[in-house]
C-alpha cells in the first residue's frame, strides 16, 4: 500500500487517491505533523485528509470522527507545540472534550460492555443481537415475499433463479450498493430459498410507517428513535418525515428507511393516504401529523397517536398557523383526528386531562417516557465530573445552571436570563464561588426563534453577564451537560413531561421547574427539586439562590430524584407497554423475538 512520503508528495497525489483507498489506522501521519509550520498549511492537511478519509470501505461517511483523529494524532507527533494547539481557532473546547470522550467511551464499551453510540444507550452484545435477528428476519421477508411474486405471477423457478443470480452477480457488486457488499440479503438459489424458509422461526413482520414532524433532535424525536429501535425486531419500520434533518443517520444506522414527504405541499393529505396502502399499521408522532390519523381512518389501517404537546383546546389554530408554521393543519382537522384516532397515547395525566371531550375515553392511556439509564449509568461511572467541567471552562468555584431544551419562549429562557442577570449583580456566593449560566438548545431556524435568542443576549448583556452565560446550539449528545451542572433548569411556561427532567433526576442534580401540566407527576416540590410558578423570574431568582447556598439540600434532592426515575420512568415498562397497545391491533403474523 502506498503511504505518503512527504507533504508535498501528499498535495501532488491528494485529488488523485480514492475516498477510502488508506484505512486510518494506516496512514502515515508524520510528514504532515514535521512540515506543518503555520495555519494554511495546517488547514492544507486537514483538507487532505477528509479527502482521503472521510469514506470507509463499508460505504458511510464518517467526517466527524476523522476530524477527531486527525486532530489527536496531529497533536500526540509533537511537532505543534501546545501553546499553538490551545490557539488554533478551528478547534473550541467542546470539541476537545469530544475527543476526551470518545476515549472515554472506547474504554467504557471494553471495560463494561455497556456504551455504544451516544446516548441511546444499550449494550453493545444486546446490538449485536438485535442487528443479527433483525438481519436474518429481513432476508426471510424478502426471500418470502419474492416467492409469493413469483406464484401470484406465475413466473417460474428458472425465472426467479435468474433473478436471485441477477441479485448476487450484479447488483451486490455494484459500485452504488457498496454497503451491500457481502451482505447475505438474499438466498443464491431457489433450493437455497426454500430450503432457508422452511428452516427459519421468522415470519414476516407486520409494515409500520412512523410519521414524524422533522428530523431535527429535540424531545419527541429522541421519543420516537427510542421506540422504534426497541420495537424493530417485531416490526417493520418505515420513518415518513417532512423535511431532512440531523436524525435521518440515526434510523438509518438502524436499517430504518426514511422517506421525505413534504408537508408544505397541496397534494400531502392524498400524499399520506397513498403512502399508508403500503403499511398495515401506523404511528403518527405529535399533533402536527394529523393528517396520519384522519387517512388511516379512512384507510381502516390501525393508527397509534402519540401526543406531546398540551396546546389548548380553543387554540388549536394559533399553535398550528403561528407557533409552528404548519399552514396544512387547522383546528378542525386536529378535532376530527381525535375523534377518529382509535389508540391515543399521553405521555402524562395532566396531559390526557387536556383533551377531555374530543376522544373516546376507552381510546386513550397514559404510558411515561422511559429514559436509556443504561447508557448514563455507564457514562456517570466512566467520566470525571471535574474533567468534564474544566473542558467545559467552568472551574471548581462555579455554581454552574444549566437549562437544555430549543431556546424558544415555550421553554421560558428569557425568565432564566432574567433571573440570572438578578443573580449576577446582586448576589454573591460564599468561598467566591461563581454563577454560571449554560443553556443548550439554540437552533437559528425559525424567525421567531432568532429574535428570541437575540432578546436572551440582551438581557444578559444589560448587567455585563455575557461573560458569565453560554448559549449553545443543539447538541446531540447532552450528557456532560447534566454531569457538569449545579442545578438543571425548566422553568416552561407550556410543557407536556419534558424528558430533561428525568434525565436530570438520573445524574441526581436537583431540579427547578414550573409547577405546570405533567411536571408535577414527575416532581415533587421539596423532594426532587423545587416547583416556581410560571413566568416568574424572582420566583426562579428565589430557588436558585436556596439551592445555591445549600449544599445538603442539593445532595438529598439528588438522590430522592434517582428514586423517582427508577421507581417511574423505566425505559423497559415503556417500550413494554407500547408493545402491548401496538401488536394488540395487528394481525396474528406479529414476529415474537
């Protein structure tokens, strides 16, 4: 294998290498680290690098990680001293920290079995076993459904052994299908079919299209990824989204088809209905996939609705038009999708409250969100809390707040800000301890949500706390923003059952939240945290300052909420129950694992 001899030879040759011709843990570094002696150059070999590397031989893209690499190996030559490292401005501690992490994370998968991925959680055995029973189920459905083409057809056997001969010899070696390469998707011969069908447990798996509202990460997407990565070995699933987004990966990564269809177009509720003939179950995510419920109805294919939001029922209009931008809903759409849903499930009591009268009451349950313990229980005993806050930029001293959720007035980050500018210039922490305010979530999409940021900026910056305030985009991986803080923040002035408070109560970091819709079901006041009035910015200026100067409350309000999770918010009862409330309405062919 040709290896770079030099940084001009690797400029010569860099448009002439194919993407993934050198596998990483082969290439030679060292050239580059020696004659790197400034920032173009520098920047030269990063380009030369994800030109080479940034696609491996199993066909995924993976810029991210060869940036890391890149980046580790760079500094571990020794040819780049570290003051220049710390002044380089293509790297912000936060992506240092990743790098920190993913060690982190490598030793953690070896050492326990227990990390894979971000957050999703999981042991890496138990994927393991998921991907091979997912793998081998989906061969047989394939292999079963081509032979029942074929017999419905009446195309005979030679004509379908050309067929699966076709499949090896010419679609399996083609360029465009390079992740296929060595996949065992279908049988060689029609003996082999058979043979194959006649020996597997499998049976066909019932088709599932799950319709969700974006790709984007936020609460009820991570909801819907979770869901479906428990419930894919019984179920065939198919993501219907209205636009891409940064998840499309993630279903993806677990053999998940995603399929675009636009909500912005005329044609969309006829688009869904001829989406649906090909399924024999639904589930619609949120309120805005209304159209899911009314053409399902219509379809007479079984439908789940999940509903997370807790829009008031003589507001529907003012939610859908203005607060969301879907032009395609209105209130009477969302009326008669409840009326015709038969299986509605809220994530919360109070929630399910606020919809009395439009549903059928035998229609609908309450099943809590579950949150993925296993993946912050291995992070918690893996990660150093005052590494995590040093890569951060927070020292020892800092009493550090973290408020997570889209910086939008829905999740009340003006009140936060209103309430730490108070804190900034008018209160002083003992031991010239520090307030530190961190709130992630930011996404520069929506107007709206623009000139809100903008009106938190200026809050802070009215005192001189700018300094003293982050505000970050949306982060897929959130957990060492919970190990890093003080105190999480969730002062909503609407909410369902956000799941940033469980997953606080897992890392035992107390809790101020709003005593608003289902927040008091997972949070008692005085117990896992402290419950403030909505809108209010001395009633959070008063809790945080309480919490603050009290060391044993925070430690005691900590552990009462890792009871709290355990005893309520169960990952495995969640996907337990949904399993149950599904399969109840399929035909007798639901797969059991």
């Amino acid at each position: 294998m040709k290896r770079v001899g030099s940084f001009k030879e690797a400029i010569d040759i860099a448009f002439e290498l194919p993407a993934g011709a050198v596998p990483y843990e082969e290439f030679d570094f060292e050239p580059y680290f020696d004659e790197s002696k400034n920032e173009e150059e520098l920047r030269k070999t990063w380009r030369i690098f994800t030109k080479v590397k940034d696609v491996l031989d199993n066909g995924l893209r993976l810029e991210n990680a060869s940036w890391r690499l890149w980046f580790k190996e760079r500094s571990k030559a020794g040819g780049i001293a570290p003051t220049e490292v710390e002044q380089a401005k293509n790297l912000s501690e936060l992506e240092k920290y990743d790098l920190n992490l993913d060690a982190s994370l490598k030793k953690a998968e070896a050492d326990t079995d227990k990390i894979v991925g971000d957050m999703f959680g999981g042991m890496q055995t138990k994927f393991q076993e998921e991907n091979d029973k997912v793998a081998v189920r989906a061969k047989a459905e394939r292999t079963r459904a081509l032979l029942e083409l074929a017999k419905k057809h009446g195309i005979s056997e030679d004509a379908v052994e050309d067929i699966l001969g076709w499949v090896q010899n010419a679609v399996l070696q083609a360029e465009e299908v390079r992740i296929l390469e060595g996949s065992d998707i279908l049988p060689a011969t029609t003996k082999d079919a058979h043979l194959f069908l006649d020996s597997t447990t499998y049976l066909p798996r019932p088709r599932v299209a799950a319709f969700c509202h974006s790709l984007e990460r936020n609460g009820a997407n991570n909801f819907l990824l979770y869901l479906l990565r428990e419930l894919r070995e019984e179920l065939s699933f198919d993501l219907i989204s209205p636009k891409e987004g940064a998840m499309r990966a993630d279903y993806e990564a677990m053999g998940i088809p995603v399929t675009i269809q636009s909500m912005k177009l005329a044609s969309y509720p006829d688009d869904v209905r001829v989406l649906l003939k090909n399924f024999q179950y639904a589930i619609a995510n949120t309120i805005m996939t209304t159209e899911v419920i009314n053409a399902s109805r219509d379809l007479d294919i079984p439908c789940l609705w999940v509903i997370h939001e807790a829009w008031p029922k003589d507001q529907f209009n003012y939610y859908a038009k203005e607060v969301f931008m879907m032009t395609h809903l209105d209130e009477q759409a969302i009326r008669d999708a409840f009326a015709n849903a038969s299986k509605i499930v809220f994530p919360a009591k109070v929630q399910r409250r606020c919809y009395d009268g439009l549903f059928k009451a035998g229609n609908a349950r309450v099943i809590y969100n579950g949150i993925p313990l296993a993946s912050i229980n291995a992070f918690r005993a893996e990660q150093s809390r005052d590494r995590v806050r040093e890569d951060l930029g927070y020292g020892p001293e800092d009493f550090v707040l973290v408020h997570m959720g889209t910086v939008c007035k829905r999740k009340a980050q003006l009140v936060t800000c209103q309430a730490f500018a108070e804190l900034y210039s008018t209160v002083s922490l003992p031991d010239d301890r520090q307030f530190k305010l961190l709130m992630v979530g930011a996404r520069y999409i929506r107007q709206h949500e623009i000139n809100y940021i903008e009106e938190c900026k200026e809050t802070l910056e009215s005192v001189g706390a700018e300094a003293a305030a982050t505000i970050l985009d949306v982060k897929k991986n959130v957990l060492p923003y919970y190990l890093a803080a003080d105190v999480i923040l969730c002062p909503s002035i609407n909410e369902v059952l956000p799941l940033v408070i469980c997953e606080a109560m897992a890392f035992e970091r107390p809790v101020i939240a709003t005593r608003i819709d289902g927040i008091p079901e997972a949070l008692s006041d005085g117990v896992e945290g402290l419950l403030i009035e909505p809108g209010n910015p001395a009633a959070l200026f008063d809790a945080i300052e309480k919490l603050a100067v009290n060391a044993d409350m925070r430690e005691r309000m900590g552990i009462a909420g890792r009871q709290r999770v355990l005893q309520q918010f169960s990952f495995s009862t969640m996907s337990k129950t949904y399993r149950e409330t599904i399969t109840v309405d399929l035909p007798e062919i639901v797969a059991k694992a």
